[in-house]
C-alpha cells in the first residue's frame, strides 16, 4: 500500500510518536509540574488539601484522594498532533492563507504551516514558551510562523491588521493542566471567569476571520470539583455562534490509550467515571460553507494502491 500523499508529517497514530522537533526542544506545550505523568498533580493536591483543611503527604494524597489525569500528555510537555494539523490546513484553509491561533502554545501549529507555505500568527501568553516556540523556528521552510507574546483577551489590539483565512487553535481544558501561576492565565481561573474570558477571545478572534472562512477548534471536557462535566465543547459552540461563525462540522479524534484502564480503574470501581481516550475537533463557518469551500480549493488527498492479490480477487 502506497503511504498518502498528505501525509507529509511523520506520527505513529496508535503509539502517539511525534517527529516535530527534537528530544529536547520537541515543539510541545511546557508544562510546570514536577510530574511527567499528569501535569495538573499538585494542582489537584493543593485543592484536595483546601477541602480538608489540612495538608497531605504524596503518600497520602495518592493512596486515598487522588484521580488520574486524563490529559494526554508525558515527559513535562503536552505536544499538538502535526498530521491533524497537515489535515486542517489542507482542508479548510485557502492555498497560502494566513492562519490565526489564538492560543499558540508549542510549535507544531506555526511549523506545520509553515511547511505548507502559509504564514501563520499565534498569541501565547507566557514568553517562555514563545521562547520555546521560537526554538523549533529552524524547522519551517516556508513563511516564517510568527508567535506574538500577550494575552489573548487583548488579540484584537495584538493581531491588528491581521485578516486570518482560517482560525486553528487548542485552547486550555480549563484547568485540567495548570500552565503557570499567571493570574491571566485561563487555566488559573475559576470556572465563571474562564468562561467569560474564553467567550471574549473567541469573539475576538472570530472578528478577525475573513468572511466565507472556516475555524477549526480542537477541545475536550473535563470535570469540576463534584465530578461533573462543565461541557466545554458545547460552551465551545455557543461563544463561536454568539460570534457569528456557525457550527459546520464535528469530528472525534482518537488519542492513544496507553495506560488509560489501569489509571482509571480505582475511579471507576468508587465513581463509575469512565477514562476519555478521544478529543472534538469543531469546525465552523463564518459566511457561507460553499464559499469557503470554494476558496479552499479541490481537496487533497492520498491515492492509497490495491495490492495485487486484492485487485485480483476484484476481478
């Protein structure tokens, strides 16, 4: 079987394997915690430990109290997938369109595009990480991706005269990983606050999409403190409506599971959560989807070749 013809970026799907970047500098989301396995650890110590009124021993914290992340992270970083980029881009974005993402941590967003000649203009807060962004800028080969350092509640001053053909972005599960001690920091915010300022940038940068554009959004949910779902892709849909841009289309992408039914099987057995192994991947349409589509071009795609025996029995 020939390999596709847009499968340009390298990515075992079933093992999560990455080959964007280096071992050291690997173009992903820096993490803060001290633990490569759930980013969000001490995090969800200091809050246990609020509820009691006391502080706990790791021992303790992880014998009696703790609940696994289901964030698809490891090694300290949490790295975007580069063949959903490569996907995104040759679908729904014009040929040499400029893409904006509002929420550009790691580099695989502006490299990717980059190497598919489209220039690209990510927001991140933390200047560390555009730092580490800016790291992996050797990679691209064609316009250079442009990561701006700011808050994404100011993008309309920050992106001025930008007029993005495709929006593309991943933003913070809330806080399921907490990114920095950032007061402007999303993933530091309680759960009205979050919403509020999520809607604004999503207003915002929506304002800054072309007419007859599409918005590809990749999101999962995640649980409050009783063990509830906020539904982050409904809230999702609602601010992107609430902006003008329609919801279009909604896919599911599988992440590895690894050792997700080992890590979840004690949550279950006391709460019957079950473990999330897939994102959402949202689309929307700011105009009209023939238009877009239309600008986008005819779709690209592998041609993938029947091995012999099989054309044979066809026959």
């Amino acid at each position: 079987m020939a390999k596709g013809l847009a499968r340009t970026f390298g990515q075992d799907l079933m093992r999560g394997e990455h080959e964007v970047g280096g071992d050291k500098t690997n173009g992903g989301v820096l993490m803060p915690s001290h633990t490569s396995g759930d980013p969000s650890f001490y995090a969800k110590k200091r809050a246990r430990e609020a509820e009691l009124g006391r502080d706990l021993s790791t021992e303790e914290f992880l014998a009696d109290h703790y609940e696994p992340s289901e964030a698809p992270t490891a090694s300290g970083t949490s790295i975007f997938d580069p063949v959903l980029c490569e996907i995104a881009y040759r679908w729904f974005c014009p040929p040499g369109g400029t893409v904006l993402d509002p929420f550009a941590g790691g580099s695989v967003r502006g490299v990717v595009a980059s190497r598919l000649g489209l220039p690209y203009v990510g927001v991140e807060l933390r200047c560390e990480q555009v730092a580490a962004n800016e790291a992996q800028a050797g990679l691209s080969s064609g316009p250079a991706p442009r990561w701006i350092t700011g808050d994404s509640r100011d993008i309309a001053k920050l992106a001025k005269g930008v007029d993005a053909d495709l929006i593309f972005s991943c933003p913070p599960y809330w806080n399921l990983e907490v990114y920095s001690d950032d007061p402007a920091d999303l993933s530091t915010l309680c759960k009205d606050a979050f919403f509020v300022a999520y809607a604004t940038i999503i207003r915002d940068t929506v304002a800054r999409l072309r007419d007859d554009r599409f918005a590809v959004w990749v999101i999962g949910d995640v649980r409050d403190a009783g063990g509830f779902f906020v539904n982050l892709p409904g809230r999702t849909v609602e601010a992107f409506e609430a902006a003008g841009a329609k919801f279009y289309n909604d896919a599911i992408l599988i992440t590895a599971v690894g050792s997700l039914p080992i890590r979840v099987g004690r949550q279950f057995t006391a709460s019957r959560k079950l473990g999330r192994t897939h994102q959402n991947v949202l689309v929307f349409c700011k105009g009209d989807p023939k238009r877009a589509t239309e600008a986008c071009g005819q779709v690209e795609f592998g041609e993938i070749e029947e091995e012999a025996g099989e054309e044979e029995e066809a026959e």
